[in-house]
C-alpha cells in the first residue's frame, strides 16, 4: 500500500510522523507493507516551490492508495500572494473529494472537559457529512474598487453524490439523517433540498429524514446534540457546523476526519489546525491524527479489524489518562503516541 | 410618537401586544403619546393579500418613528410561492437597516438554565453587530436544470457604514471588536477584513480590533464568550453566529434586537421565531419582544430613562423567578406581561 504523507505546517510534521509511527506498527504486527513517501503543501510548499500544491504532490496523491495529511496554514504566510490553504483546496479538488466525514462521539470519560454539561454531551455520537468540492469555496470571485463578490453554486449531480453517500452511512448506524441548509433565503439550498428529499424518496425510503435551517441547527447542536446521527450539509455550512461541534467532547485534538471521492483515494487529516504557538514543542494531542490513521485504514485500504485495533487502543489510553496537556494529561506528542502504541501491542 | 406594530406570524401576535402593552404603561408614566399602528407582514399578509409585504406596510414602516415586529413564517407557507420570510427581507431592506444589533447579556439567576457551564457562561456581556442589507440575502439567484447559484456580494461602502457602527459603539463599551469572517476562503471577506481594518487605523485606532474566521469562532463563542465585546461581522455568518449564542443565556425567549439604518425609524424584534407549535396558547415569552421595546425607546425614541425602566423592570422579574415556562416557569404570556407592568410601576 502506498500512502502518501502531507506534513504541512505548525505542528503537522509532528502529529503527521505519530500517526505514521502507529501504522507502521499495524503494518508490522497485521503483516501489511505500507509504502510511505512525504509530499510538500501548504505554506511549506509556498517556502520550498513558491506554490501551495506543487506539480509533484499532485501527481503522487492522485496515485497513491491514500493521503494522510497533517495541517496548513500559520501567520507566517499571511498576506502573501500564494496562502497555504489554497493548497488544501486545490488537493480536494483535484482528487475530487466530495465528500469529508467528521465523526464524533463524546467519549465518557472525557465528557467533563466539555464547555457543556455533561448530561448534555454524555453519549453524543453523530457523523458530519460536508460536501466539499462546491459551494462559495469553488464558484467565480471578483474585486473591483467598488467592492467584491463570491459565487456560490451547486449542481443536481454535486448533491446527489454526497447525499448517497450520507443515506448509506445512516443505515449502518441509527437511520436517521438531518440535512442543513438556509432554503428560506438561498436558491443553492432550496436545490439542495429538492434533491436530498428525491433522493431520500427514490433510494432511501426506510431512512428517516428531516431538513433544518442552520440557523437553528447552530442552537440546536448545543441544546440537543445527542439527538442527530447522520447531519448532511453544504461545504460552507459544514465548515462552521462540524467547528462548532469540535468543542463538545473536550478537546479539538481528539478529532479524525476522512474526504472521500467517489473512488480513488481518500485523504485523512485531523479536524485542528497548524497550531504555529505550540508548533515544534511535542505538545501537539497526536489522536485526531492516529484516529484519521484509523479511518485511512477503514475507508481506503478496507483494512477494518486493522482500523478497530486503533480505534480500541485510543480509547483503553484515554480512559487510561494517558494524555497530553490540551485534555488535562502531562504526556507530550511523543509519550502520548508511544502509550497508543503500547496499548496496540 | 407614531410606532408601527408588525405581528406577524406564530407567536408574533401575542408577543406584540405584550410590548404594546408595556410600552403604553410607559407612555402613561412618562407623559409620552405613544401612536400605535398595526400593519400585516410575513404568511398573515400573504393569506390577506398575497404579498408578504403589501406596500400599505412598507409606506406606514417607513414614515413611522419605529417598529416593532413579533415573527414570521411557519409550516403553512411553506413551498407556497410567496414566503414569510420575504416579508422580513424586504422591509429590511426598504428601510435602509443595514445594522442588526443583538446584545446579549447572561443574568446571574438564569446561569444555570445554560446548556454551557455556569463557569463559562456566566458574566457573559456582548453584543453582535451583523451587517443586514448585503451578502447572500440579496444577491442575484439563478436556477436552471442542472443546478442553482446565490451570489454574494459586498460593497466597501457597506462595510464601512457597519464597521463604524459596531466601533461606536465598542467606545462606550470595553473597547474590544471582533470582527469575523472567512478571508480564507471568500473575496468578500478579504474585502472584509482589509475595509474593517482601513477604518479601524483611520477613526478608531484606541479600540482593539482583532479578525477571527468564522469556523473558529463558531468555537470559540462556546469555549470562551466572555472574551468578547462587539462582534462585529456579515449577514450570513451574523445570522448563525448569533443563534448559535442565543441558547447561552438559558432562553432564546429573552433576547431583543434592533435594526437599525442611517437615519429614520428602526425595526425592533425578538429573536425568535414564529413557534408555531405554541401559538395562541398563552405560552410565549413575551420577554424578549419587551426587550426590543426598551431598544426601541433607546434607539429611535431616544427615551433613555424609560428604556432602563423596562429592563430594569425585566430584571426584577427575572431575579424573582416570575418566568413562563421555558424557564421553568409556570407563568403565562399575559401574566408574565403582568409582572413586568407591576415591576414599572
Ligand atoms: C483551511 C480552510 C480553507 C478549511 C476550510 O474552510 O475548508 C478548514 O477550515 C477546514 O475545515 O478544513
Ligand atoms: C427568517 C430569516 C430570513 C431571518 C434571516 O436569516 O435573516 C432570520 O433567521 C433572522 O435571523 O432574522
């Protein structure tokens, strides 16, 4: 299997090499040859090549099996011409990932470190559907001395495809999907909601199925997010929603997530940022990493008893308290990878 | 002075009168000819005349000194070819009201009614000031067979006449603005940030002034909110952001907001929606529209004394836990009304 690694920026190097170190561990210990080679992105690529997603990291992700990448971004690239985040845009869009899955269970021993009550955030279990390749972040911009414009646009095919994939999802899990859009004023979203409804009607009857305005649904996830399983939503919507909803199990490091297209390969990353204050300090939570790692496994390579034995370790140490300073623990990058480790072995 | 009453739709009625009510007992106390006329807005104007906003209401809005709206929409126009909501965007944009303000302020008894920590939510003070006449609301709209597109737009003027409102009014607070937006991502936030900015080093240099994106924020505002004062930032992202935080305070059914343009009568309205589902039951909290009333005497009456008279009316009541029942209360809205006209006087 070859995996393609993205480092990136800020404390990406660091998380990216943990995740790295647990699935050479996997590959040792379940008998898989896992090829990894490191690509530039980001403001790293901006300082190496002047570009945010050279020609060569291109090429080798669209090539590989999967990608694991770690964070871009940082002050240091502000303002500049060239930003990192372009970098992860242009990827996304050239191996046509549509779909990015954010998972999120509030683990119980944890559910005290939340902003929220515990009896509000206690069980929480839900899984984030954002659409990635459309929206404002891809259609047409203009500036002019007078001021400035975004497009926003989706296609009937665009919502289709994720809207599948978040149906399928549901009916693995508790059949139940809340789509998110603001029909009452955009004209993106009363086509959003036309076609999740057909498509629920058509293929996924047996699946129950409601709309929300997001407006309400940035409350509601606060008041009662134990209440949704699957959520659907567009790339802008998602963005907000699936931060917003980081915060509730305690810390944002723990969390994993997976961009997938409708085949090749998928790319894996943790839901925080770059972190340049904390960047180079092993004090960096490497789980949202390994938990990608986990997912890569899953939803790539097929490799699923070998994505549950990560999945299982992470939890033993976290209930175990062995971790880094962002949960509470006194374990740095380095410490916190090896007690995953341990608990693998 | 001539108020203009917009009942709207749901709960809007009810909670209406309640304002009316109190502000009549204000007029009486203070010596003031409160002039109230009642106009239809939203699905109550569509079902009389087939418009959600017939221009007899637009005409009296505008030669009006203010207005007080209760809500619109609800289930029974929905997929109808004129919407509620309409109703709402429209005299927004009649009236020139290009500043929603929607200030928030967690009380003491009421801490524990959060879904957030008492730690993290209590003492919580700011206000939001969310651009209300541009962005994706009123941008051009297509559709065609293959898909939809919503443009957003921004002029610098816009974001001038804005930006200088929500420092204003960080002068007479703890000097602080937070301005949000997604300049990653989006042209008109760059433009955002650059005119924010520009305008800020020109006029406001002694206030601070700090940008964050919009998905952090959606963070932060539930990981830390006592760390803002003015937030100050578009429509669309105003919209989310501002529901989000109005589950902190225990109740959406406090909060107030005013709307406000360049020069003429303001438009003043609770937060929440129609409720449908509690309508004409004697349910509602007339709270958060007899809030908008003391913002209406405030801002476009300039009856500062008799705006403090009704707030601090409120918080009496508050603090004597004479509450409706989404506050664990067992009052009713005309009684909860009646304990507010007995704090006034
Ligand atoms: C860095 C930025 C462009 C990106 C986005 O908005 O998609 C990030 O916030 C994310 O959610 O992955
Ligand atoms: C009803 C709707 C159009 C409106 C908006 O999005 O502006 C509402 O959510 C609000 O915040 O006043």
């Amino acid at each position: 299997y070859t995996i393609v690694l993205l480092p990136g920026d800020g404390v990406g190097p660091e998380v990216t090499r943990a995740a790295r170190d647990v699935l050479s561990v996997i590959g040792d210990f379940y008998g898989h040859d896992f090829q990894f080679t490191e690509h530039l992105i980001g403001g790293a690529a901006i300082d190496e090549t002047g570009e945010p997603l050279p020609e060569a990291t291109r090429a080798a992700c669209v090539a590989a099996d999967a990608v694991l990448l770690g964070a871009v971004g940082g002050p240091k690239w502000d303002g500049g011409k060239a930003r990192p985040e372009q970098g992860l845009l242009a990827i996304r869009k050239a191996m046509g990932l549509f779909a990015n899955l954010r998972p999120l269970q509030v683990s119980p021993v944890l559910a005290h470190r939340s902003p929220l009550k515990k009896e509000i955030v206690e069980g929480v279990d839900l899984i984030v559907f954002r659409e990635l390749t459309g929206g404002v972040y891809f259609g047409e911009k203009t500036r002019d001395d007078k001021g400035a414009t975004d497009l926003c646009e989706y296609t009937v095919v665009e919502i289709e495809r994720v809207a599948r994939a978040a149906f399928h999802t549901a009916r693995q899990r508790r059949g139940k999907v809340t789509s998110v859009d603001k029909a009452n004023v955009m004209e993106t979203s009363r086509l959003w909601r036309e076609v999740v409804t057909r498509i629920h009607a058509e293929e996924f009857p047996e699946i129950q199925l409601e709309h929300a305005l997001v407006d309400s649904m940035a409350m509601h996830l606060i008041r009662k997010p134990r209440e949704y399983d699957v959520i659907l939503t567009e790339n802008m919507f998602g963005d907000i929603l699936s931060d917003e909803i980081s915060v509730l199990g305690g810390s944002i490091g723990l969390l994993p997530s997976a961009s997938l297209g409708a085949e090749g390969p998928g790319l894996f990353e943790p839901i925080h940022g770059s972190a340049p204050d904390i960047a180079g300090q092993d004090l960096a939570n490497p789980v949202g990493t390994i938990l990608s790692a986990a997912l890569l496994l899953r939803h790539s390579l097929k490799l699923e008893d070998e994505a549950d034995s990560i999945e299982a370790a992470v939890a033993a140490v976290l209930a175990a308290g062995a971790v880094t300073a962002d949960l509470g623990g006194e374990l740095g990058t380095r410490a916190a990878t090896e007690a995953v480790i341990d608990a693998i072995r």
